[in-house]
C-alpha cells in the first residue's frame, strides 16, 4: 500500500506531529510512505492508495481542500479546518516516526487543553479543560536527548512535577514550544525550571518564553522574572511574547514593550491572526521589536515612511488605509 502524507503549511524546519504518527502507524503496517511539504498546483505524479493533508493554519485552508480532490482516499484534518477532528487512539498513542522528518528531537503533549479561556486562543474550544495526557517516555525516542513539549499551559498540567523532574534527571534539553504562563509560576516551579536545560526549539540557545497578553498581568510578570532570577534563569534568558491587535491600544502595546525592556528580558510581537491591514502600524511595531530596533531607537524616532518604501521594495505594491504608499 502507497500513502502519501502532505505538509500544507510546511513551516520551515518545524515538523508537523500528526503527520509524524501517521506515518510511524503506516510503517508498522509495512506500507510505504511519502511526505510531500507545501501544496502542490498539480496531482502527484504516483497513485497512491490513501493520502492524508494536515492543514494547521486557517489561510492554507482552501488551497489544502482544492488539492484534496486531486487525490484518492483522501483524509484532511487540522485546526485550520475543523477543531474538533482528531486522530484515532491507535494512531494518537503511538511513537511519532521522527525519521520522517530526519530529526533528533522528540515532540508531543504531557497535557491538553488549558485552566483558561481566553478570546484569542482556539484551545479552549478545540481542547477543553486542561488533563493530563501522557508521560513524556510515551513520546521521547530513546536516542533523543532534546525535546520540544507543545502543552499549552504546561504549569498548570496535573503532573508537570513529574515530567520535568523526568527531564532533570536525564538532562534532557527541552523546549517549551507554546510558552510557560507567570501566572502559574511558584518557588518550586521557578527551582526546578533553574534546573532545566531550557532552549530555543533549535536547541541553540538557552531561553525561557513566556507571554504579556494582556495589562493584568503585569505584576506576575514582574514577580515571575524576579522569581526566576533568584533559580539562576536571569532575564536576559527570558522571551516574552506580546500580543497585539485584539483589545489593547498601541499606547498599552508600547508600555508592554517598555516594562519588558525595563526588566531586562526580550519581548516578541504576536499580531493576532485576524488582524486586517497589509502594512499597518501594528506591523510596523512588530518590525521594531522584533527586529530589535527598539533597543537604540524610540518607537517615535523610528522612521515610518522609510521602513514602508523598504517594504515596498521587497514585497511590491502594498496599501494602507487605502493608500498606495510606493506612490508617495
């Protein structure tokens, strides 16, 4: 039997979970599996017996269905097309086939859902109330010492203790891909974090990210690094991420931006997916953060107009407000 597995969103270098176990549950059956990254335009050039497109951002959601009719037996699942399509328990339980992907780092949940329910996520309705899913071993390959846990709010998971004194124990290099919430954060947690060999996803880099999404949080978010510099994480190892575009002002976008730089540690702008405009001032925070701009230069020095002929430049024509802005 010939199956073919397609990456629809194919985020470069990252690999995607669900694809990985279906393709470990196809090869235990002794059938042969391809992988196809991105959407092609055009058929594949093989026939094959059954097909699988996982499409987990909502803009690859049309492109993904278009090419699901070009193929036979076809099965298309993902969040960017129906939150409450999940795999069968048999394909869910198992070893992710990491060779699909030819990596060296190990990638799954300790838990699902979360303690809350904010607007902006899909994870409340996709997942529900956080519980526990499986121990770290049911996912981690055994030649693995490196490992990327997607738990959405991995504190507040019913057996964090347990897993990350697993990780200790084993000094296993971990990323926590969805980001940890100060909210959570205690001495304990904050001591054994200490202990933890916390990294970028490319496992290069120590960091520890968190997120200020909204203002209320803002005296966890300080307790917490202060919390954290006391288990040895100092904030220069801290990335906090900042969303924008959902119910904050610009003005409560740069006081986030401030209080972060203030404290010493990193911060990250996450416009919200539904945020319209091609090219607006949400954008052009982003670039000044992101970019790091912000460290030299004031968000009012920044130079508007030439970042947008830059962009202009680089990406053609564009408007904002209306504007064609390469027209001066």
């Amino acid at each position: 039997m010939k199956v073919l597995l397609v990456d629809a969103d194919s985020k470069k270098g990252f690999p995607n979970l669900a694809l990985m176990k279906l393709s470990a549950y196809h090869k235990n059956k002794g059938h042969n599996v391809d992988l196809i990254k991105g959407i092609p335009t055009s058929p594949p050039l093989f026939h094959y017996d059954k097909s699988y497109i996982s499409v987990i951002f909502h803009q690859n959601r049309e492109r993904a269905l278009n090419y699901a009719q070009m193929l036979s037996n076809c099965t298309i699942g993902g969040s960017g097309l129906d939150l409450k399509n999940i795999l069968p328990q048999e394909i869910e339980n198992i070893m992710p086939d990491y060779s699909l992907y030819n990596i060296d780092y190990s990638m799954g949940f300790t838990s699902r859902g979360c303690i809350r329910k904010c607007g902006f996520c899909i994870v409340p309705e996709k997942e529900g109330m956080i519980r526990n899913n499986v121990h770290i071993t049911e996912f981690l390959h055994p030649d693995h010492k490196k490992v990327i846990l997607l738990d959405n709010n991995f504190l507040a998971s019913p057996k964090w203790e347990s897993n990350l004194n697993f990780i200790i124990a084993n000094k296993i290099k971990v990323n926590f891909n969805q980001g940890l919430d100060f909210r959570t954060l205690t001495p304990k947690s904050a001591r054994l974090l200490g202990q933890t060999k916390t990294t970028t996803w490319h496992f290069n880099t120590k960091r520890l990210s968190f997120a200020f999404d909204n203002m209320k949080i803002e005296s966890k978010l300080r307790k917490g690094i202060e919390l954290l510099s006391d288990y040895g994480l100092k904030s220069c190892y801290i990335h906090i991420y900042v969303l924008v575009g959902y119910n904050t002002t610009i003005e409560e976008d740069l006081y986030r931006v401030e209080v972060i730089k203030e404290l010493g540690a990193h911060p990250y702008i996450m416009r919200y997916n539904q945020t319209k405009g091609e090219y607006d001032i949400l954008m052009h925070l982003s670039r000044w953060v992101n970019r790091r701009i912000y460290r030299n230069t004031p968000f009012e020095k920044y130079d508007y107009a030439k970042s947008l002929e830059s962009y202009a430049k680089t990406f053609g024509k564009f408007c904002m407000h209306g504007v064609d802005y390469r027209g001066g």
